[in-house]
C-alpha cells in the first residue's frame, strides 16, 4: 500500500495495518520543515523503516533514527538516491 503526502510517498507492508503509515506521518511530521524536501519515500516494512533522501545528510539519519525509536521501533535504514 502506498500513500502520498506530497513529494514524499509513504508505503507499508500489509494494507490492513494502516497504523504503520499514522506512524511514518509522526515521525515526518517531527522532522524540521528545513529537511522536508530532503525525503521523498518512507516504507515501514514488519518495523524496519527505510528513508529514501535526495542526498546523503547524517544530521538528518540521526534524527530520524531517534523519531523511530520513540515510535518503538530501532531498525533504520537511510538510503541516498
């Protein structure tokens, strides 16, 4: 399933657990406006996510990383196009 919240599309694995996306939007939504236009996909599969950014930004890895974990989850891949 995917959904799209402007230039980034946001995608999970199972279509029924539509939680998944409510928790990519909290975590994106906690991110500085600043870095928005960095990301351009988040996919939550089983509790990995994956962040697809334009250009490789550690301080932006980071934070995400941390957002993840306050959502429960720790396995964060951040992958540069």
């Amino acid at each position: 399933m995917q959904k799209n919240a402007g230039s980034v599309i946001f995608s999970f694995s199972h279509d029924k657990e539509t939680w998944r996306v409510e928790r990519m939007m909290k975590v994106y939504s906690c991110i500085h406006e600043s870095y928005h236009w960095l990301i351009s996909k988040m996919d939550d599969h089983k509790g990995e996510l994956t962040v697809t950014i334009k250009k490789p930004n550690k301080a932006l890895a980071d934070n995400i990383a941390k957002l993840w974990d306050i959502q429960g989850e720790v396995h964060v891949k951040v992958i540069s196009e």
